[in-house]
C-alpha cells in the first residue's frame, strides 16, 4: 500500500521525493506492526483475556490504516485532521487491547499496540506543529502507562513499562528532526538545482554569442579584412570568396556540419589559401574519420591558424601536417616566418575565440610555439569520439 505514493508525476522536486521516501518509510512501519499483530492475534488466542476483542482491535488498526495510506497517497503528507485520527486509534487501541490482556502481559509482545502506537508518533511529526504533537505524545504515553503500572508496587513490569513509555517522545522527538532536516536539505538542493540551471542557461547563451562572433570573425570579417589588406584584388577571386563565405555562414546559421570528412576538408584549404597567396603543403598519415562536430571544429581551427599564418607570419608557405595521436587527431599547422615571442605577445581574438574556444567545445586542447626569426607551430588535438 505504501508503494501508492509512487504514482507522482516525473521531474519532481528533491524536497518532494525526500518526502516521499520519508512517508513511504513510515507507511512501511505501519504495515510491519499490523503484520506483528496478525501474528499475536493468531499464535496468541488463547492467552488473551478476551480473544476476540483484540481480534476487533486488529481489524479497527487494519480499517484505519487503509484509510491513513489512501488519505496520505492523496495528500503527500500527514494533515492535521490524519494526526488527530492517529492519536484517536492509538489511544482507544491500547485501552481495548489492554482490557483484552491480562495485565503481566501487557507489557510483552502480545501488546502489539505498543510498537504500532509509538509509529503513529512518527506520522504525528509531519504535520510540523511541535505543541499538538507533545500533546498528542503526551496522551499516547499517558495511556499506555496508565494500562501498564501496577499502583504502589515497582516491580519489574513496572521499570518496563517506564521504559517502553520513553519510546513514545524519543521517536517523535528523532523523526521531527529527520522530517524537518529532510525538508530543509530538499528545498536547498532544489535552490541550487535552480541556480545551475540558471548559470547554464547563462553559459548556453553565451557560448552561443561566442559562436555567433566567431561566424562573424571567420567569416564576412576576414573577406572584408583580406580585401581591406589588398590580399583579395581580384573581382571574381572576390566574388567566389564572397559566395564561399556565405554558404559556409548560411550553415552555421541553420547549424548544419559541413559534407565530407576531416580529410577532405583539410585538402580543401589548399586550394582556399593558394587563391591569397599561402602555399599550404598538406599532408595526413593516417587520421581516419571522426564525427561531424570534431572535424568541422578542427577544420575551421585550422583555417584560423592558416589565416594568421597570411596576416602575421611574413611568409608565402606554411605545413598543414594530421596524423593520429593519443587516440584522437593532432593537427600541426606550421610556418617559418617571423614568428614573435610568447611572453610579451598575448593571444588575439582569432586565437583566443576561434581556435581555443572552438577546440574546447569539443575537449580539445591548443598549444603554441613561436620564436622571432624561427616562426609559428599551431597544435591541435582533438578526440575521437
């Protein structure tokens, strides 16, 4: 019967399946307790007083049992009005099973309404109000010691029943603990479960302006900066990178990978750069194919490099090496030209943006080499899966 608090809807809250599983313990007890009585009932009949009074206790704890797991499964919690009901059964049971047990047992098992009273102390800390629940401990306890001491005579029986009578506040006093700690760390991890989806909604927009400046960077910006530089002074050399450019622009846009593989987009740049005057010699040992998103980022990594090869370096040749490392691909793009010194150069857009970032997103790594008079060496790693 516990099990009906399953039937929640997906996506709950940490809070809410903390409680859950806190009620659905408690319900848990509450079947074990009714199973303890079936068996004393049954294996005990005939030292009872009044066999079929307890047997009627049995069947009245069963009837409101039911009711208490149908009443929490549509509440998600223990209401006031469940609390009261509670109070009310474990009140009335003990005086009747104590009226059907001869009173050197009742503080043996054959009084199963000590172990099922002391749990509905449990369902008394869920309502979350600390007076009703003394009240109600009080009076469950109460009950019990009045149907268990023996007047002026402290026997043995008698340090029992102090004893079990201890359980009833215990119990309560730990579950309240646990009930309102448990709520207290649900909420909270639901606040941060928020906070990170708002600091990823965050990041998700702004690594989507990061590519949007980077389409821009490596796309119209670089056209207009090549022409702008007199690299680009031929009109219809103009008008073919004009186009290239915007059909590689339109599928960024429509976030469509490029056709082909690693292979023959890295052979591609050959042509490319030969029309601005870099002669790239390209070689692969070996590389085999990856997925769509890593060549794609290693591609446009390595165009960047090359761009800067034509811009920075000085020199009208650069090597365009790949060959399979550490079980992914390295791409080397290197060229001898001036070269500058990495302490006192700092890495621009082109390198930070569109060859770090974009190795990133695909958990790359960059490394560079420089040395004036020695020229430039750009490595690129990526995985392969």
């Amino acid at each position: 019967m516990a099990d009906a608090l399953d039937e929640t809807p997906a996506r709950e809250s940490t809070a809410t399946i903390i409680e859950k599983g806190l009620l659905n313990a408690y319900l848990a007890a509450r079947v074990v307790h009714l199973a303890q009585g079936l068996i004393c009932v049954a294996t005990g009949w005939r030292s009872y007083r009044r066999p079929r009074l307890a047997a009627a206790v049995l069947v009245a704890t069963t009837v409101e049992s039911a009711w208490l797991m149908r009443r929490v499964s549509r509440l998600k919690t223990v209401d006031p009005t469940a609390a009261r009901v509670e109070t009310v059964t474990g009140t009335v049971g003990i005086l009747a099973l104590a009226s059907a047990t001869p009173l050197a047992d009742r503080t043996t098992s054959l009084n199963w309404m000590l172990p099922y009273s002391v749990a509905s102390t449990l369902g008394l800390a869920f309502t979350g109000n600390r007076v009703e629940g003394v009240v109600d401990v009080s009076a469950l306890t109460a009950t019990y010691l009045a149907t268990t001491m023996r007047p002026r005579n402290w026997s043995g029986q008698a340090v029992t029943a102090l004893t079990n009578a201890a359980s009833y506040g215990g119990f309560h006093s730990v579950a309240a603990i646990v009930i309102d700690r448990g709520r207290r760390d649900g909420s909270e991890l639901d606040r941060l479960k928020a906070e990170s989806a708002a600091r990823g909604e965050k990041l998700s927009a702004e690594r989507e302006r990061n590519r949007q400046h980077r389409m821009m960077h490596d796309s119209a910006l670089q056209t207009l900066e090549a022409i702008g530089s007199g690299l680009l002074d031929d009109p219809e050399t103009v008008r073919d990178r004009a186009r290239g450019e915007a059909h590689r622009l339109r599928q960024a846009l429509a976030g469509i990978e490029p056709d082909g593989g690693l292979d023959e987009s890295l052979s591609s740049l050959t042509a490319e750069f030969a029309g601005q005057g870099l002669e790239v010699i390209y070689t692969n040992s070996g590389a085999g194919e990856l997925p769509a998103k890593v060549s794609a980022v290693l591609t446009e990594a390595s165009r960047e490099a090359l761009r800067n090869v034509i811009k920075h370096a000085g020199t009208e040749q650069a090597v365009l090496r790949v060959v399979p490392y550490d079980r992914g691909v390295q791409i080397t793009v290197r060229d001898h030209g001036v070269g500058f010194d990495l302490d006192q150069t700092g890495p621009g857009f082109g390198l930070r943006q569109s060859v770090t970032a974009r190795m990133e997103e695909v958990d790359g790594t960059v490394s560079v080499w420089s040395e004036p008079g020695r020229g430039t060496r750009v490595t690129l790693w990526a995985p392969a899966q």
